[in-house]
C-alpha cells in the first residue's frame, strides 16, 4: 500500500528533487534503497506473487534511471555527493529482485551505460596523479573528486552481468561473444584508457628518480632491498597507489573470472598484466592490491577443462594460460624480462613484505594443480623450475610448512629473554566502606595501619593482594576459630560494608502467618468454579 501510494503521487519534479537529495544525505539514500527491495528478505523477493512491478513501471515511466545517470556528471566531481555512489552500488546488489532489477536493467542498457563510462574514465583521467593522497604535513589529503568511486561503480556493474552468465562447459560456449552485453562491450572498447591509470605518473616517476640519483645507483643495478626502501620512500612522498588504481585491478580481476576468449583477449591487449605487475613491485605492502594478484593468477590457473579435452589440448586453447607463461612479457623494475608467471618469483624474493608472503603461496598453490605436473600430463612444469630452484623461497616454504608446536620452548630460557616477573593482582575494586559508623579494624590484619576511628562518613579502600584473593584450602589439623570469625564479621557490619549489610542475618528473623474466614470462602469458590479435566 505504501510503495502504491508513493508511486501514485511520483511526478517528474518529485524524480529531479529525489535524484538530488539521496547524493547529499544518507537518510533519503537508505529509505530509497528500503523501498527498492532491501526490508524484504531473498525469499519473498524471488516468489513470483511479489508484485512490485507497479510501483517500479512508475518510476521507469518517469525517467528515474535517465535523471539518475545525469546527475552522476555533477555527483563524481564533489566529493560530498558520496551518497550517490553508494546508492548506485546497493541499487546493483539487488540488480536480481523484482523491484530493483528492471530499474538496473536500463542503467545498464545503451546509450546510459555509454554516457557514465565516458563520464568516469574522464574524471579518472584528470584525477590520477592530480594531488597526492597525502598533505605536506602527513595527513591524509581531501579528496578532489569520487572517482575512485565512480570505477567501483563499474566493478560491482562487471561483478553483476559475470555472475549471470553460466561457465563455459564447450568449446562453443568459450568462444561467445560479448558484443551485446552492453557494459561489458563498452568497457572492453575503453579497457587500453583504463590501464593507462595504473600508470605512474610524470610526478612519481620524478619523486622515485630524484631518490634514486640521490644513492648514485640506477634502478636496474639496485638490489630487492633498496628497490623496496625507495617504493616505501615514494609513498611517503605522498603518492600511493590510493582506491582508483585498486578498483582498476579489482575491474580486470573480474574480467579474468569471465573465462571466456572474448574478455582474456581483452586483458591480453591492453596490457593489463605487465601494469599489474608493476603496481604490484612499487607497492609490495599493500595487502589489497597483493591479494588481488593471488585471486586473479590462481583463479585463472584453476579453470576446468571443458568437455572432451585433456590438459594439453586446454592449455592451447586457452589463450590467457599461453599468455601467462610466455616470456618477455613483463619489464621490471630491475630491467629483467620475465613472464607473468617469472615475474612472481622475482616478487616472492622481496624481503620482508606482504607481497612476497603472498607470492610464495601462490606458486605453492600452483606447483599442486595437476597443470603444473608432468606426472599428470600438466604441460607448465617447466615454468615453476625457478620456483623450485631458488633455496632462499623454498626455506621459507618449509618453513611455512611446519607446525608450531612451542616445543622449542618448554626450558627454562629458550626464549631468549629475561625471566618473566609477574605483578600482583589488580583489585580495582576493592573493599569499599561507608557509614556514619566505622568500628574498629583489630581482628584482620588486612585492616592494620587503619585509626581505630575514623571521621563520619569516610570512605575506605581496601585493596587485596594476590594471596587475599588465591583461594586457601586449610589443613586438616587446623582449628577455626568460632567465635573470631563472628566477631570479625560483626566489625565488617559495622563499619558499613554495604556487602555484608546486604546479606541477611537469619537469626533475627521471625516468621508469622495469619488466615480469615473470608479468605478461605474465596478460596472454596474458586475451587468449585474451576471446572475439572
């Protein structure tokens, strides 16, 4: 009835004022995506008696994907227009419910999908290496535009339409063509613009010179640790690799999990993987971005062979596995040529960061897959011979490989450092007392040192030491003292120990009970009134 209503009064005004306050204000931005589907759970969205085709008809007869596509123009380059962003990215969460998915069915339609790629990339391009993501002072910098934002946008767009389509079990089905998926068709026509953002820029490239000229090396004669104290000293010049080039490899990472031959070819043309590459060995402790490069080679690698065809034959059909084992395709930094795959090795030997660690589980992973053994008719053994042969990776994997026991550490110094010295109990509490009455403390020598009288309404904190609070179990020949106890408990009570004064003492206790005639009517009335089972 609600969504009924609301579409009943929906004027194009109504459209314009909408589009424009969900980019500024969370509130209209949440309620809006409520009404799209997000309060009813996955199960009521999918059941076909769900009719919310009339309240969404009415929002697309009125132009709301158009208006909302236009304002994306005004929204990227302000960066307190965030809300809008995130709306578009949970509106495309629900892009398969009955309510949200015809709406995202003609964003994501000619020539709207056309217009806001254009719109992004061009943001993108004026926004990379525009200002550093740190101030001169350390902080982080405020943003000049969402477009980063924007390219996340175009992840989750990718993300949808892969998840919709079916694996390719044949041949046939490997070599489909994308030209009518219309975002993937017109990202695939801009994909060389969007590598060219992984790119360093004519700033950075002149920061990591100008520390390079300043150790009289040059960058093909450093060595792994000095190529990595200059990575981290670019990045504390101020240009990291920020959340735009991280989308950017997050959009190609999905293309890579498409497995057909129309989008690998995509990623072979544009160079997306020599860029990868090199992203990847300027910032070797970005854990993101390291963690991208394992989700996209592994996954890659981890395709099932289709129907009718054995490793070898996969292996040449597959134009993404040649193109990761052939050589010379990646320049890096030190001015070797490897592979793809090479090229990890030289990552894994990075000493000390996120990258190698990651690296060094990849190819593990790899040397696993029957692809990468001869003994089961894997064609790619050869290229992990690097791999295996290098003795400073596989210490570290046999390392990885054994357990932790602490067996190494069971004596008496086998730690290596000093003899550990453990405080006392923290009490933060305490014994605290309070009353008009504060008797004396002679019975527990926890109270020695107290005044036998103390000031009318005082507070006392007792503080308990490790052997007041460690449980005593008494010897069998010891004699409790009765009469000391009582007495000791008698003192607490009156000092006004709100503890013991909780606690009642039974012996004063008297109990009564009392009947009248008329209760005992009452009672046989109810009793006859009660029927019996």
């Amino acid at each position: 009835m609600t969504t009924q209503t609301i579409a009943d009064t929906l004027t194009h005004s109504a459209i314009k004022g909408i589009v424009k306050n969900l980019s500024s204000n969370c509130i209209v931005a949440e309620t809006l995506i409520a009404l799209f589907g997000s309060a009813l759970s996955a199960v009521w969205m999918v059941k076909p008696t769900t009719r919310t085709a009339l309240f969404t008809s009415q929002w697309i007869r009125l132009n709301f994907p158009t208006t909302f596509c236009a304002h994306l123009l005004t929204a990227i380059r302000d960066p307190g227009m965030y809300h809008y962003f995130y709306f578009f990215k949970e509106l495309l969460k629900r892009g398969y419910s009955h309510s949200a998915g015809p709406i995202v069915d003609v964003l994501l339609s000619e020539p709207l999908v056309s217009d806001y790629v254009e719109c992004i990339l061009s943001c993108c391009e004026e926004d990379v290496g525009r200002t550093p993501l740190l101030s001169p002072d350390g902080v982080a910098a405020a943003p000049v535009s969402l477009a980063a934002d924007g390219m996340e946008v175009l992840v989750s767009i990718i993300s949808l339409v892969r998840k919709s389509l079916v694996l390719p079990e044949t041949n046939y089905m490997y070599e489909t063509s994308t030209q009518y998926i219309s975002p993937v068709a017109v990202l695939q026509a801009q994909a060389s613009r969007v590598t060219a953002l992984l790119a360093p820029t004519a700033k950075e490239e002149a920061e990591l010179e100008a520390l390079v000229s300043s150790t009289q090396l040059s960058p093909r004669s450093m060595s792994g640790p000095l190529r990595h104290a200059c990575s981290h000293a670019a990045m504390d010049g101020g240009y990291g690799l920020g959340p735009l080039r991280l989308a950017v490899c997050e959009l190609f990472v999905e293309f890579s999990l498409f497995q057909l031959a129309s989008t690998d070819n995509t990623l072979i043309t544009s160079g997306f993987f020599p860029a990868f590459i090199n992203c990847c060995e300027r910032f070797p402790q970005h854990d993101a971005l390291a963690r991208a490069l394992h989700r996209c080679i592994l996954t890659v690698f981890q395709r099932a062979v289709l129907v009718g065809e054995n490793l070898s034959a996969a292996a040449e059909r597959d134009c993404l596995w040649t193109y990761l084992v052939m050589a010379d395709t990646v320049v890096l930094r030190c001015g070797a040529l490897e592979s793809v795959l090479g090229s990890l090795t030289h990552l894994a030997q990075i000493p000390d960061t996120t990258l190698s660690s990651l690296c060094i589980d990849l190819l593990t992973s790899l040397s696993s897959l029957p692809l990468f053994q001869s003994a089961a008719g894997g064609p790619f053994e050869k290229h992990l011979e690097a791999f295996k042969a290098c003795e400073a990776i596989q210490e570290r994997v046999r390392h990885m490989a054994t357990s932790i026991t602490g067996g190494s550490f069971k004596e008496r110094g086998s730690a290596g450092v000093r003899e550990a010295v453990h405080r006392d109990t923290i009490n933060l509490a305490g014994d605290r007392f309070h009353g008009p009455k504060v008797g004396s403390f002679s019975r527990s020598s926890r109270f020695s040192g107290f005044p036998n009288r103390l000031t009318k309404g005082a507070y006392i904190i007792v503080r308990r030491s490790a052997d007041d609070d460690r449980p005593r179990r008494p010897s069998a020949d010891v004699v409790v003292d009765m009469e000391a106890l009582k007495q000791e408990v008698h003192t607490l009570q009156q000092a006004g120990s709100p503890a013991v004064q909780s606690y009642p003492s039974f012996g004063n206790v008297q109990f009564g009970f009392a009947s009248s005639a008329a209760h005992i009517e009452n009672e046989e009335q109810n009793t006859a009134e009660t029927p019996l089972s």
